[in-house]
C-alpha cells in the first residue's frame, strides 16, 4: 500500500474514532479542509509539521502516524482452526495465534473425573485460570482447592499443580500462562 495512502487512512481513522468532521479537524490543525481531504485519500503528502500539527490536534503521540498498521486477520484465531492437543480424552486448545507474544491462552476441557496429568507439574510463568463449566479440584504443590464454573485463580511461577474434573459433566478451564510454555 502506498505511503501516503496508508498515513491519509489513520488520519481518517484517528478523526473518526474522535467524531470529528474533515471541516472540525482542518480548523483545529490550522490546515485547509481541501488539504487534509487530500490527505485522507493519499492525494497529498502532508509535512512533518503538518503531521506535529494533526497529532497535537488529534491527541495522538507523532510516532503513532508512522508505525506499521497491524493485521488484525494474522492474530484472529478462529474456532476452527485452533491447534488441538487431545491426549487420553484431555483436550487442550491454544486460543492465541502463536507463541510469539508475552502471553499464551490456552482452553483445557477434562472429562468426568478425568486429571490433567498424574503427576503435578510446574513451569516457568505466572498462569491465571478461568473455570468456564463444571466443577474441578486444583492441586497446587500439596494443597487442593475445588473450584466452580465462574470461579478464577492465579497459580504463581514454578508452583506444581494439576487439574482435575470431580463432576459428572466436561470441565472447561481457559488459562493464560506469561511467558508461554505450552
């Protein structure tokens, strides 16, 4: 995508997200209307100064006009097209589109009775979880704590722990884990 044009759409969308008018911006950056109409459809290459001035207008830091418009397709997940990992009727899906980030989201469904792993294990990376459905115990290091739908926990770097459904229906629990280690 041109330059000019890529700059012209997040003028346009910075104006817009504000509910300001071509004619309201233009006056409050001290630009001609026609100018920054120009400027919105990638017909003109504003300044630098004229840019400070629409970002003073817009209240938005000047850095923000030049980075890269992210994609928003690359970081959607759809549900189906989650990465699985099913493994004894343990069913885990990662809701985060890699393992690029700071944090990973991950969605465990056990069924009636069944335990996340026998043995508890630790990791690397503080992990907040979210019980979704069902009723499930959490063992961390010695302890154990039942927990129900809608209840949330946080489980600290390198505590040992597992899940285990202690209900007659599927448990879903969503988590994330900062740094990911899945």
């Amino acid at each position: 995508m041109d330059l000019s044009l890529q700059l012209g759409q997040k003028i346009k969308s910075y104006r817009l997200a504000r509910g300001l008018t071509i004619k309201e911006l233009a006056e409050a950056s001290q630009i001609t209307s026609s100018m920054l109409s120009q400027i919105e459809r990638g017909q003109a290459s504003p300044s630098l100064n004229t840019i400070r001035l629409l970002s003073i207008a817009l209240d938005e830091p000047l850095y923000r006009f030049f980075l890269d418009s992210p994609d928003i397709q690359s970081d959607v997940v759809r549900k189906e097209n989650r990465r699985q990992l099913i493994d004894q009727g343990i069913h885990y899906e990662v809701l985060t589109p890699d393992m690029n980030g700071t944090i990973e989201m991950m969605q465990l469904t056990l069924p009636p009775k069944a335990k996340s792993r026998q043995e508890p294990l630790a990791h690397k990376g503080e992990e907040v979880a979210l019980v979704q459905a069902g009723t499930v115990e959490l063992t961390l290091n010695f302890e154990t704590c039942v927990l129900y739908a809608g209840d949330s926990v946080r489980i600290k770097s390198e505590t040992k722990h597992t899940w285990q459904n202690v209900g007659e229906e599927p448990a879903v629990v969503i988590f994330a884990v900062s740094p990911p280690s899945f």
